[in-house]
C-alpha cells in the first residue's frame, strides 16, 4: 500500500475516519462537561476562610426545622446573633445590630388573581464592617444577603443554612482583612414567607451604605450552586472564582416567568441595588422536605456544597468590597445593556452585553448572506469550466445519443428526482427529527410522564439517540449500489448550504421577535455555519475530489485524454471488501485496438465505482469549524437545564414542556453533525439504535420514584372554629395520590376523599378528608393532647372583634394562641385601603401600590409571640354590601420537629401520621406558611 492510499484512508473524507473524528469530539466534549461539573473537594488551604467552623455553624443552624412561626427559628436567631457579637467585641470597626423596630407594609401578588398585602416585624441580624475608605464609609458599599428561616418541613442545610454560615464566615474574614468599603450584611428572617426580611430591610438605615448586592440562597438541595442572574454587567465582573458556573439563560427563564419562584434578589433589585444572586438549583425532589439536611446528604457532598458556596462568595466579595475604581459599578447606559454571560468548563467567563450580541446578529445577517451567495456562484462556474474542458459534456451527449428514448427519459427522470432529493433531504431529515421527538414527548407525556424525575440521563440518550438516528437516516439515503455515499464532498457542501438557511432563519427570529441573551449559541452556529461552508466552497473550487456523482465517474473511467473508449473491468484483478462497503478494483484492461486507439498505451488506474470518494484534510478543517463549538455550548445549557427541570414535575409543572425542552436540546446537539452525517459508519449507528431501544423501553416501563429522588406531597390542614370540624388536605400527582398514598393513612379508612384540581399548582389534585379528635391539633401552650375531643379551648386558639367604623369600612382585631402569624381573607368585597396600629403610620412601602380591585388577603407577621393585631381597612364596592371572609392564624410546629430545642407542645398528629405511613419513594413537604390553621368566618 502507497504513501496516498495510507494518507487518503486515515484523512480522507471517508467512512472510519469520519466516524472516528466525530465521536472524538462529542466523547471529549461530554466527558469534559461531566467532569468539571461535579463539585469540587475542599482544598486544605481555604483562602483565609474557617471551614472548619461554618460546618460546625452547619449542623447548629440546620439542626430541626426552623420556621419563622416556631421557637426553633428564635433558637437560631440567638446563636446567630451570639456569633456574631462575639466576632464584633474584638474589631472597632464591626457593628451588629439587631433589629427590633424596623418594620413594613406592602402589596404583593399583584399580577395574580389573588393579590394580597403583607404586615411584617423584623428582627433581622445586621453587621456592618466599616470600609477603610472613608469615601466609601457611608455609601457605596456592598450588602451581603442570606436568611436563616427555613421551612416548617425541612431543616435548610441548603435553603438557606450554606448562605448564613457563609456569611458568618464572612464577617470573620472582613473583621480581619478589612475591605475599602463598607459591607453590611443581612442575616433576615421571614424569607419563606414572602420575602418579608429583606423587604423590612429597606426601612433600615444600613440600606444606605450600599448600592451593590450579594443574594445566597437555595432554590433546590444541594449540587454545584449557580449564578442564578445578576442586575447589570458591572457585578459580573466580580464574578471569578477558580471554577465559575453561570449562564443567562436562567435569568432569562425569570424575566418571562418560566420560574415562578423567587429570592431577595427581588427586593433589593426593585429597591435599585445592583448585584448578584447566587444559589443551588439542583435536587427539587429534596428541596424543603426532611432531605435538605446534613444526613440527608453523604458527607463529602455537604462539604463540597458548602465550600463551592463559600468560595464563590469570597471572591466575588472581595471584588465588590476592594473596588475603589468603581469597576464593578460602573454601568452601560441604555437600550441593549443587559449582560449576557455563560461559562465554559467551569474555567471561564464569557461576559458581553446584548448589544454587542445585536450588532454581531446584524452583520452576519447582513454580510454572510453576500459573501456566500458569491463563493456559491464562483464555485458553480468554475465546476462547469472544468466540465467543459475535460469533455464531460461531450461525453454526455455521445452516450445520450446511442441511449434509446425510453433510456434516454428515464434517466432524466431519475436525474431529476435525485436533484430533488439532494436540495430537500436536510429539510426533510429536519422534519423527521422534529416529528419523532414530538412521538416520543407525546409517548413520555402519556405513558410514563415522572420518569424523568429519577432518570434524566436516561430520557436525555433517549431523545439523543432518536435525535442522531433521524438525522442519519434521512441524510445518508441512497447510498449508491455498491454501498457508498456518492459525491460526498458535494452533498456536505449542500447541507452546509441547507444548515446555514436554517440558522439564518433562526437568528432573524431571535434577533428580531425573542430578544434574549440566551440565544447566543444561535448566533455561534450561524457564524461556525458560514465558516464552514465558505471553506467547502474554497474546497470545490480548488477541485477537490469527492464532488464528482457517480455518472460522472463512470464517464471518467472510459475518456482518455478526451477520446472515449470502452474498457473491461476484470474480475479476476478486482475484489471486493464486503465488510466495509468498499469495492477495490484492479487494473482496467483496455478493449482491441481500433482507429480510435490512443497510440500511447495508458496505464492510468481511474475512480472504481465503488470505492469510496473524498478529498483529504479539507473536511477536517470544516468539521472542527462546524461541529464543536455549538455542542460545546448547548451542551452546557442542557446540562443546566435538565437537572433544573427534571423534577419540577411534581411542583406543578407541564410535562410536555419540559420533555419538549430536552428533546430540542437533543436536536441542538445532534444537528451540528449533519454536514458529515453521510459517512458515519454503519455499525457505530447500530450501537445508537440499540441505546435508543433499551433507554426509551426502560424509562417507558420503570417505576419514577425512589428514596433518593421521593415523590413530594404537599400537607395542610384547617381547623372551623365555627363547626369545630378538622380537615387534612395532601396535594400531589393524581396517578398516585388518592391511589397509592392516601389509602395508607389510618385517618382516611372509611372516610369519603373529595379530590379536586389544585388551585396553585397546575397538573396536580387536592385531597382532603375529615379527621377525628385524634387528629386535632394543637398550637401548644395549653392542656390539650392527643386523644381528647374538640372542647370549648379551640375557641381560644384565635380571638376575634370586627366592628364597623364607617359606612364602608371596619376595624378588625385578632390574636393567636402561641403563634407570630394571623391572616385576614375577605371573600366579598375587597380591601382598597389599610393600616395598622403601631406601624407608625407609614403606609404601604415605596413601589407598592394596592390594584385597582382591592386586596383579597392581609397577611400580618410579628416579631412578638401572641400580639394582637388592629387593623383598619376601607372597602372597594358598594356600601350596602356586606363585607364576608374569615379570620385565621396559623401554626407550623410539630413535635418530630422539635426534638433537641423549641419545643412548646405544639402538636400535628395528621403531619405525624403521614411522615409514618408515606412509602419510602414520597416525602411530605409544607403547602403553604402554616401548616395548619384556625379560624372564623365573619360578616360585617
């Protein structure tokens, strides 16, 4: 074997080298984002942090659950606030401050059917770490945020343990290495609740020390923690930690209401605070449930969570707490400013504002269109020119007319069709690709919709394999006779041709209609698109080999120096390789000597028909162009996104949207190889096929849930006052619900269940039933207990007066046996206006108004145990109509709950019962702020 036959089998644009290249790259790319996405180990030296200590903090602060409305949350608050007066008791230039007098009024829920108004009494810990700067002493400064409640199911290792002990390693840090400017932190309570702590801050005086922010907080349990979005540009450039994770495609996913949950980075955002928020995202199915805890995860994942947070914060702080030039918030003013951002293997950065995103749209909307249409145009003409010479057309035209009509019509037809079928197979593999992941989505959404919960790598080879299957059938149909693809230089030019309409179609769209960063990977596959293609159009102009079809080969293989002769393919010089789809054919011995003869014998071995084509070098220098950098970036966003996505399902969310996501993100991926699809080698298509087969019929069949990834229910429970009547409510998937869990519980035996749609949470139902005096609960600091029926006491859990003080307006009172939480619902009119006793007569917080249609719900929250609020509200309607709604207070302990600390004698045995009897796959969580209430119905 020559020298070229070695170089053309390793380099050519063949089957194994193509294969070969192809799944190097995607392997390389996959396996390095897997690897830099785990979390990295705690290093022994922590940059001047106390580890040690914050784990210690950990296991203090995350100990039982701590609810706002429970005296494990005062528990807490005291170690806090200890911990920090005894860091500030060695530093002049440490301040704490525990805020006992702030306190706030504002609307909330505006844009929803239910708005309702919130009453809230801080008792946030603030510290404050005078910046050496005296120009940055009173302004300028950096906040740093996290809160220290939990929810009443969970004890908020992650949500928001890691963020307070990180802070409080923090405040150590700066009290000794003290910043330029002045950092406050907010330690704030209430956040669970509505956000109530950091609203309530922006009453207090510190607030004006800052104009830039730090949100901590957790969104899910556990994992690599992100940056979740961020204000503006400048911020960002604080962003650099050793392994940075951020894309804007999760701020995008809040700005349009995709995530409908939110963080204090709300607050200080409307406040005008420029900044950061940076949290976990992954694990929802543990996300306030009794696995957001330290056992609830192994040792080393804890450690490593806490350290990725921590050392995300230190070096973003301290940026924003040493940047005396202003670097950090200095803004771009104007339309088109927002940042866009997203990294790369955890290593880098890649920060631009969307204007420049805009701009780069625009130019190669404009520019690549024009550059391409005239390389297509000069590589057309100059195959043609080279037709022309060589004889080709000749050489058609003598065998046309020794063919017969119907010969000579048919293999028009045919001619035609395989045109056809070459300038419409990328379109129709398109098709193909996006109609089999709609059957597959549509076979998930109905057969096995929560699989994805506990196997979303398995649904996501699914939808890849599917994805790459399609592709490759539509784009390597027909192959010739002997089983190879003709022309194949030719056919990739033509799909590169195809691939780049399509991202041109794409990048119109996102520039001109959607109008999000997070399209930038659009306008990287358009641009590598045109690289591509242009290199292919250089490639056919300088008559690289593999752009001949195989009638032109044929004709080739009988014209010598542009005199046609016959020749006789022997077979007894020629074989063929069976395994490989190759033909190899020996020498062509020419036919008797006629007057038509060369008179120089020729000894040149021409194309065999069925060897396989291809120039050498050139299509590797398209592929590497083409193919990586767009998997490289939708991979990143996909690796986000399905482990964001993947159990939300059980909170609501629609399961042909999230199965349609990953599915167009598998079409992403999968498509950037189409160019070179037509030499993947045929046995490397069966192992997919075979991974496509086992994945879909596994996650098609298997059971969705386990211990690790449970099934979330949501419990709450009402008590009438009016009737003494006790109701347990459990929300969740109808396919299991009333089927698989309820019957378990003792209480429902024998009791009628009356399901319904969730109101707050799409796709889930509703379930409840009546209890028996077993099942009372109690909001502790009385006599009762378990076993004894309703008495005259109940009367005494919430205490009431409602008077008239106009002709449309009254004053309502209301108290609550051992409980900082009580609510006023009004189910007729709505409240336009209201005040509280005590509140200084401040009115609703700046920014916040009441609608229009009033206020349906007036939550009140006190720092103080058993306060009795006053409240005055005015009446939108008419004055002859009755005002009717309930007055009711809440409570969130439990005895479970309170083991070690804060326990009062709050009881819930139905909670109790269902921690019991849930099956190991399904675990409770807390459906509103209390998990259960009180309270009376009244009319005025």
């Amino acid at each position: 074997m020559g020298f070229l036959s070695v170089l053309s089998a390793v380099l050519a644009f063949r089957t194994v080298p193509t294969t070969i290249f192809i799944t190097v790259i995607y392997a390389a790319v996959f396996s390095t984002l897997l690897i830099t996405d785990q979390l990295p180990s705690v290093p022994k030296h922590t940059r001047g942090l106390d580890f040690q200590q914050a784990y210690r903090d950990l296991h203090q602060v995350a100990a039982r659950p701590h609810p706002f409305n429970s005296h494990a949350n005062v528990l807490v608050r005291s170690y806090i606030l200890n911990r920090v007066k005894d860091i500030a008791s060695s530093y002049d230039h440490v301040s704490v401050d525990f805020d006992l007098s702030s306190n706030a009024s504002w609307a909330s829920g505006l844009l929803s059917t239910n708005p309702y108004a919130v009453y809230y009494e801080s008792d946030n810990v603030l510290v404050k770490v005078e910046g050496s700067d005296e120009e940055y002493q009173e302004s300028g400064g950096l906040l740093l945020s996290a809160h220290w409640d939990s929810v009443s199911t969970a004890p908020g290792a992650t949500d928001d343990g890691m963020g307070v002990v990180t802070l409080l390693s923090m405040v150590k840090y700066f009290a000794e290495n003290r910043p330029s400017r002045t950092v406050v932190f907010n330690i704030n309570n209430g956040e669970e609740d509505g956000l109530n702590g950091a609203h309530v801050f922006m009453e207090h005086p510190w607030v004006n020390n800052t104009d830039t922010f730090l949100n901590l907080e957790g969104a899910a349990a556990g994992g690599r923690p992100l940056l979740f979005r961020t204000t503006s540009r400048a911020p960002l450039a604080s962003w650099s930690t050793s392994r940075p994770h951020a894309n804007v495609i999760t701020a995008d996913a809040f700005s349009r209401g995709v995530i409908r949950s939110g963080t204090d980075y709300s607050v200080y955002e409307q406040a005008g605070l420029k900044g950061l928020d940076f949290a976990f995202y992954r694990g929802r199915s543990r996300y306030h449930t009794k696995y957001d805890s330290i056992p609830g995860m192994s040792s080393d994942e804890s450690k490593n969570a806490l350290w990725a947070m921590m050392e995300g914060t230190l070096s973003s702080s301290l940026v924003l707490a040493n940047d005396v030039k202003g670097k950090t918030r200095t803004e771009s003013v104007g339309q088109g400013s927002e940042p866009v951002y997203f990294d790369l293997f955890g290593a880098v950065m890649v920060v631009f504002t969307f204007q420049t995103l805009q701009i780069v749209n625009i130019i190669l909307l404009t520019v690549g269109p024009v550059i391409l249409l005239m390389l297509v145009y000069f590589e057309h003409i100059i195959r043609v020119t080279s037709r022309i010479r060589s004889g080709y057309y000749r050489t058609a035209n003598g065998d046309t007319h020794r063919e017969s009509f119907v010969a000579h019509a048919s293999a028009k037809i045919t001619h035609i069709f395989k045109g056809f079928w070459v300038w419409s197979k990328f379109w129709i593999a398109l098709l193909l690709g996006v109609g089999f992941q709609i059957l597959l989505v549509v076979g998930y959404a109905k057969l096995n919709p929560f699989v994805i919960h506990t196997h979303p790598w398995l649904v996501f080879a699914s939808t890849l394999s599917l994805a790459y299957l399609t592709t490759i059938l539509a784009l390597t149909f027909p192959l010739t006779k002997h089983g190879v693809v003709p022309a194949p230089e030719q056919q990739k030019l033509s799909i590169l041709l195809h691939q780049y309409v399509l991202t041109w179609v794409l990048l119109v769209y996102t520039t001109s209609a959607v109008a999000l960063g997070g399209t930038y990977f659009i306008t990287a596959w358009n641009a590598v698109v045109l690289l591509g293609a242009i290199l292919a159009c250089v490639e056919g102009m300088a008559g690289a080999r593999g752009y001949e079809d195989e009638e032109e080969i044929g004709r080739q293989r009988r014209q010598v120096r542009g005199v046609h002769y016959d020749a006789v393919d022997t077979a007894e010089n020629g074989h063929h390789d069976s395994e490989n789809g190759d033909q190899s054919v020996g020498v062509i011995e020419e036919t008797e000597p006629t007057e038509i003869t060369p008179l120089i014998a020729q000894n040149g071995r021409p194309t065999p028909s069925g060897e396989e084509q291809g120039a050498i070098g050139w299509w590797i220098a398209q592929l590497l162009v083409v193919v990586p950098l767009p998997v490289i970036l939708v991979s990143h966003i996909a690796v986000i996104l399905l482990l964001a996505m993947n159990q939300t399902l059980i909170d609501g969310a629609s399961p042909s949207g999230v199965y349609a996501a990953v599915s167009m993100l598998a079409l992403l991926i999968v498509f950037p190889l189409a160019p070179f699809s037509m030499n993947m080698h045929r046995w490397l298509n069966s192992v997919i096929l075979i991974i496509f087969i086992l994945s879909t019929l596994y996650t098609y069949l298997a059971f969705p849930f386990s211990q690790e990834t449970p099934l979330k229910v949501y419990f709450a429970q009402s008590v009438d006052l009016d009737t003494s009547r006790v109701v347990t409510a459990l929300a969740g998937p109808r396919q299991f619900l009333s089927t698989a869990i309820i019957p378990r519980f003792p209480s429902a035996f024998d009791q009628p269940i009356n399901c319904t749609n969730a109101p707050d949470k799409l796709g889930l139902q509703t379930c409840k039933w009546e209890v028996g005096d077993a099942f009372v609960p109690s909001p502790g600091k009385n006599k009762r207990h378990y076993g004894q029926g309703p008495t005259s006491s109940l009367e005494k859990w919430v205490t009431t007066s409602i008077k008239r003080t106009g002709s449309n307006s009254a004053r309502i009172k209301v108290q609550g046996l051992n409980t900082r939480s009580c609510t006023l619902e009004f189910s007729g009119k709505r409240v336009k206006r209201f005040s509280l006793s005590g509140d200084g007569g401040k009115g609703l917080q700046g920014g916040s108004e009441v609608p229009e249609d009033g206020l349906e719900q007036i939550r009140l929250w006190s720092r103080d145990w058993e306060k009795e609020f006053e409240v005055d509200v005015d009446f939108a309607g008419s004055e002859d109509e009755k005002a009717t709604g309930r007055v009711s207070c809440g409570w969130a302990e439990y005895e479970s709950a309170t083991v070690g600390g804060g326990r009062t004698g709050g009881k819930i045995p139905s909670l109790e019962e269902v921690l019991l009897f849930l099956p190991e796959w399904a675990v409770v969580t807390k459906s509103s702020a209390a998990l259960f209430d009180a309270g009376w119905e009244f009319e005025v």
